[in-house]
C-alpha cells in the first residue's frame, strides 16, 4: 500500500481523541474559514453520519468551531473553541442530518456576516485528511493539501482556459482541477490545486476575466494561509 502523506502513516498533531472526528474537523472548520474570508457572524454547523451520533463525546463540535476560529490542530484553545467564539461575537446553531450520499463524518457549515453567506460541506477521510465536498451548491472534490483557488464564473466556453493559462503565464503549476456546474449557461465553479500559492497579481488578473463573479484563494499549507 502506497501512503499519500504522513498524515496517512502517523496522522497530524492534534488536539483530541481522533484524527477524523477531531482533527480532519478542525480541518474542514479551517478550510471553511479560509474560503468564507472572514470572521463568520454566523455559523450553522451540521453533522451527518457518524459525526451527528458521536460529534459531543468526541469533540467534534469544539473541533468545527476551533477551525472557524482558525486554529491548527494542536492549538490548546480548541479545547474552549465555542465559548472563545461566542465572546467574540459568533452565533453558534448545531444541528444534525442524514444524507446517504455523503460521506459518514460529514459537516456542513452555513457561514454568515452582513456582506456574505457560503455554505460549504467537507468530509473528514481519515487520518487528519479532509475532502472539500460542496460549495454553494456545487459539487467539488479538493483536499486542502494543495492552495486551492475557486472560481465562480458563468459557464461560457474558454473560461477553464482563461484561467489555465493565467496560472501557466505566471509560473503556477495546477496539480489537480475540477469544474461543476448548475446547468448550461448558468452558474459554475472552476477549482484549481496548485503546487505554488497564488500571486495576488494572477488572482487580481482572473478576478477582471469578463463572466467572472468571484474568486477565493484559500491555503493552509502554510501557517498564515490566505483568504
């Protein structure tokens, strides 16, 4: 058996009982955070699977909310992520679900502020590893161990090559990409994993492509990350 990470092999540095109830939450919260791009004012948090039976004995709830606050893994202030968020001012609603298509250790989260609200779902795989499921209704699949730059556009034709080449002309090497859509012409969702943080430049340069709503460049590869 060939192992991806070291996360597969001894799992992360963490705070908690579990790699997939604790820190592939903590993870997913972060992920979340980082996508939204701000202090959330509200945040709906909901556990499908085995996340909704066990996510109090195990943390998972303090967990989530630790990764909105965007704590790491081993961050001792995890273990008082929901009253740390609640003072500084972030609704909390948990609730639970089911949904057979979904992985078992799913949340989703149903981020709020007075500009903005993103509703974003990820499944914690094992061992510390996350995959990024849903995005404001789109299908996605990407992981977090790569930058990842989203991309909502209207589905009109040479936008992935648009954006493909902007990455090219700039030096970023695309590891992984994945694009939805809600239908012909409509809405739609280009997700690109590069091997390179973005330069705000390039993600400047995309931002001003005609049919282009919004772009997100979220990373947690390194300590700061951006949103």
């Amino acid at each position: 058996m060939r192992f991806k990470d070291v996360f597969s092999i001894i799992g992360p540095s963490m705070v908690g009982p579990s790699s997939s109830h604790t820190a592939g939450a903590v993870r997913i919260g972060r992920a979340a955070r980082r996508i939204f791009g701000a202090f959330p004012e509200e945040a709906e948090i909901i556990f499908y699977g085995s996340f909704a039976e066990t996510y109090r004995g195990h943390g998972t709830d303090l967990a989530v909310v630790g990764g909105l606050m965007d704590y790491d893994t081993d961050d001792m202030r995890i273990r008082s992520s929901i009253e740390l968020a609640e003072a500084a001012g972030m609704k909390l609603t948990f609730k639970t679900a089911q949904n057979v298509a979904f992985h078992p250790n799913t949340v989703m989260l149903k981020l709020k502020d007075g500009q903005r609200e993103d509703t974003i779902a990820g499944a914690s795989i094992g061992g510390g590893s996350v995959e990024m499921l849903r995005v404001n209704g789109f299908d996605v699949k990407f992981t977090m161990n790569y930058p990842v730059l989203l991309v909502f556009h209207d589905d009109v034709p040479g936008m992935v090559a648009h954006i493909a080449r902007i990455l090219e002309g700039g030096g970023v090497n695309i590891a992984y990409m994945d694009v939805d859509r809600k239908g012909r012409g409509g809405d739609a969702i280009t997700v690109v994993e590069s091997d390179e943080v973005v330069p705000a430049s390039l993600i400047a340069h995309i931002e001003g492509l005609e049919s282009v709503r919004r772009v997100v460049f979220a990373d947690l590869t390194s300590k700061e990350g951006q949103s």
